[in-house]
C-alpha cells in the first residue's frame, strides 16, 4: 500500500491561521502595500528605494502580511495598511458583476485567505470586502463543483489554473469523490483496506514492544 510520509495539514478558516499549514505559511509571506506612520530607525536597509540610515515618516513600501500584522495597532498609529487593488471598490464591482469571469488565480493564489486576513486591519471597507469575499465564492462555488463532477478522466488544467488556492483544493476534492464513486460503481471498491494512519501506528506499537 502506498503511504504517505506527510499528511498535509490544512489551512486555517476565515481570520484564523494554522502555522502547521504550508498554506498559511506562504500566505502569510503575501506582500501588503503600507506606509509607515511613525519614523523607523536604523532600518532604512529595509528600503531599497532609500539610502537613508532611518525609515522616515509617511515612506511607502511593501511588507509582508505577518511583519504587517506584528507592526499595526489600533491604538499608537506605527503602520497602515492599504487595500491591495483585488479588494478594492472597483474589483468588488467586477465580482458583484459576474465572478465566473475572474481569473483568481492571476489576482492572487490566496484571494480569499488573504482577503480575510485584509479584515485584521481596522477599515471602514471592511464589511464590503467580507461581502464581496462570501459573494464571490457562492458565485463560483457550484461551477466549480459540477466542472470537477463533470470531467471525469479528462484534462483540467486550463480550468484549474485559474482557480484560488481554496478552489482547487475544492476541485481536487470534488474529483477525488467522483473518482470512488466511479470505482465503487465498477466494483472496484468492495475491498476494505487498513488507513495509512492506522498502519503507522500499528508499526509504532510493534516498535515499542520490541526490546
């Protein structure tokens, strides 16, 4: 039987983060435009653009989503956060419109993770984006399904490509159960078969008995 040496953990839901998942980890590397609010010392290094030995204030940049979340607080104004454009008005426009249409993929491999990370920042857009965010995926939500019911044993790559993260973990989900549900049909599934799980820890059991 093929086992698998790592399960993959997923990614967190919504606001929340699971830094067990490679998922978040490379989410939490997307890079958010800021502008500081405050002077930054020493650290102009950090800014390719400047030869300065500080950061001063009101200088843009881009940094990555958990630096940005360490350095912003409500209260002592150090850094803010701008919209990137995918979750602006003019996008949320275009997704009210038709979502089908969208390649996510190209806007962001992480649009909805991201997008919900975006609701950490205190702005007054904040309940348009979590609008537009669940809008969007229900939008897509049953293309998405009835393509991956629908393609059984044929090429989805052009499709796929341009899916969110989230999408395709979806499609690949959808697939993997039109995929038992063919074998089942073929009688190819009457064999039950022991889970990689439960071989591992028989193995380990042995293991530990033995002396």
């Amino acid at each position: 039987m093929d086992t698998q040496s790592y399960l993959p953990v997923q990614p967190g839901v919504g606001m929340e983060e699971n830094f067990l998942s490679l998922d978040d980890i490379l989410l939490s590397h997307e890079r958010l435009p800021t502008r500081t609010e405050c002077a930054f010392p020493r650290l102009g290094f950090l800014e390719k653009s400047s030869d300065t030995q500080d950061i001063p204030e009101g200088t843009k940049m881009e940094l990555p989503l958990w630096l940005s979340k360490g350095l912003y607080e409500k209260k002592r104004r150090v850094l803010s956060v701008e919209l990137p454009k995918v979750y602006r008005e003019g996008w949320r426009t275009v997704f009210t419109a038709d979502p089908n249409v969208v390649d996510l993929h190209k806007m962001g491999p992480y649009y909805y993770g991201l997008g919900s990370q975006m609701l950490h920042f205190d702005s007054p857009e904040n309940p348009e984006i979590a609008q537009a965010l669940l809008q969007t995926f229900i939008g897509r939500f049953r293309r998405i399904m009835d393509s991956s019911q629908n393609a059984y044993n044929e090429d989805t790559s052009a499709l796929v490509e341009r899916l969110d993260g989230l999408e395709k973990a979806l499609f690949r989900s959808g697939q993997s159960g039109l995929n038992g549900f063919q074998s089942w049909e073929k009688g190819e599934a009457s064999t039950l078969t022991a889970s990689s799980l439960v071989l591992n820890y028989r193995k380990r059991k042995i293991t530990d008995v033995q002396p």
